[in-house]
C-alpha cells in the first residue's frame, strides 16, 4: 500500500514559469513532510518541510501548501530555472515512536527548459 | 552546515569480497540511518541508530552489517553480497529519534557493483 503518492512522474516548465509538483498521502497519523531534490547519482537535499500545524511554509523561490483536509501537499518553485531540473520527492512522517521513518513518493522529474 | 560525507564515491565488488562504506557527520546529529536507493525508485531505509545504537533493522539480510563507532561515524559492512545488492548507499541524519519535525540531512551516496 503506497501510503505517499506523486502521480506524476514527469513535469515539464518552461524557465522563468510556475513548478507545482503534487503529492498526496493516505495516512492520516503524517503530520510531518519534506520535499528533497535529488540530482541522478547524488543523495536527496533537503528544500523545504512543513509541519501539520501549518498550511504554507515559503523558502525564497520555493513555497510548499498543505491541504490536511484533502490529504494533499505542493510545492511550488517560482520562477523555475534550468538548475531546478531534477527528481522531487516528498516524504512525510509521523510523530511518537516510527518518525524515524520517512515514507517517500516515488519522485516526480522536474524538467525545466531554457 | 548540513553536510553529510560518505566515503567511497564508488565501489566494485565481487561477491566474495568484504569491503566497508563509511559515513560522516559533524552537525551533532544524534540519528544516523542506512538507506539503499535502486534506480527509479525512492530511497529505502535499512538501519536506524539513535545515540550510537542500534534502534531499527529493516529486516535487512546479515550480509550488511553496520556500526557505530561514535556519535560522528557510521559504517556499514558488506560480506558476500549479491549482485542484487548493486545500488546507491545513502547515509542520512537527523538531530534527534524521537522529535515531531525531526529532519533528515542526506550524504551523496555511494554507488555499490557487485559483480
């Protein structure tokens, strides 16, 4: 049972226009979620999180939205430059004794062209 | 500094070899996990160790082996793998097991061949 989903596995933006990469969970005890962005060959690095205790959290060009309701998390990358293109995953945890463990989506592929 | 570094970058193996791949950390991050990460697929987590033991073990066959000399390094150790086991290793840590918004930092990985 795939507990974090990204549908997409591709997405494609021109430079200089709006990234929203999707993300949807199952698991109702998440209330922790990261996006990382990972070059082919490197390990994940860490953009950005949000807590369930808030619905937006913004880091320069990078914003990322929490619809609890919906089960469902974004980021948005504006603008979008040719550096961003990369495999984005979104992970979530859950607080109390398995927050040590992350459950990731299987990654959307950012393409961003010039 | 959130860096994470692991060394070897890359490793070829035969399947009766023993080697180690080692992880470093200087953030005092006291959560150190294992990952292995196949292509095209996320990353998936092996071992756990929170303050220098061992917490959790993915079911992982015996053939890997980690340990944790300190708080800084963590090694995994690797006997008779399979050519199967050919991947990216990832090291990761965290600040603390245990805290709500606890975020894990990744190292670049090593890419494991076994022939």
């Amino acid at each position: 049972d795939q507990q974090v989903k990204q549908n997409s596995p591709s997405l494609s933006v021109q430079e200089g226009r709006i990234s929203i990469l999707n993300c949807d969970y199952t698991n109702s005890m998440f209330d922790y979620f990261l996006w990382y962005k990972k070059y082919p060959a490197e390990g994940p690095t860490f953009l950005i999180s949000i807590s369930s205790i808030k619905d937006k959290n913004e880091d320069g060009r990078f914003t990322v939205f929490l619809n609890k309701s919906a089960k469902h998390l974004s980021l948005h990358i504006v603008p979008s430059q040719p550096g961003d293109s990369a495999v984005y995953f979104c992970a979530a945890s859950a607080s109390g004794g398995s927050n040590y463990k992350l459950t990731f989506g299987k990654g959307t592929l950012l393409t961003v062209n010039p | 500094d959130t860096e994470v570094t692991q060394t070897p970058k890359h490793l070829v193996m035969g399947m009766t070899n023993k080697k180690s791949l080692k992880c470093e950390q200087h953030m005092g991050h006291r959560a150190m996990y294992w990952y292995k990460q196949k292509a095209k697929k996320p990353p998936e987590l092996m071992f756990v160790y929170s303050y220098e033991k061992l917490s959790i073990n993915e079911s992982v066959p015996s053939r890997f082996s980690p340990e944790c000399p300190n708080s800084s390094l963590l090694n995994l150790h690797l006997h008779a793998l399979q050519p199967e086991d050919s991947a990216l290793y990832l090291c990761a840590s965290s600040q603390e097991k245990g805290v709500t918004t606890d975020t894990q930092y990744f190292g670049p990985g090593t890419r494991l061949t076994v022939l």
